[in-house]
C-alpha cells in the first residue's frame, strides 16, 4: 500500500491508497470520488453551522 494522494481540507486530510482504486471501475472511482466530495462539503456545513451558531450566541 502506498499514499498516491493527499488532498488537505481545513478540517482533516485524506489519503488516497494504491490499493483504495486498484481493481475499481471508473464508474466506481467516479461514484468514490462524487462521495468523499458530498463528505468533504457535508464536512465544511457543519463546520460553518457551528460557527454561525457561536457568533450568534456571542452577540446575545
């Protein structure tokens, strides 16, 4: 297994293995890719949610 990948976000990092698309097809890459992104943007909505969330709570 070798890290052919790395992509960092402001809230965590992902490393993307050899053996992660080995013996996928590009339909499932695709599918694996679209998901880690609706991860990734579920990830910085919550992210901002909280953020508002204090902001608002600090302005009371």
């Amino acid at each position: 297994m070798a890290v052919v990948a790395t992509y960092h976000y402001p809230h965590g990092t992902v490393d993307v293995c050899d053996d992660a698309y080995r013996d996928a097809t590009p339909e499932e890459l695709k599918r694996r890719e679209e998901r880690m992104w609706k991860v990734a943007y579920d990830i910085m909505l919550r992210a901002e949610i909280r953020r508002r969330e204090q902001n608002h709570e600090e302005s009371l």
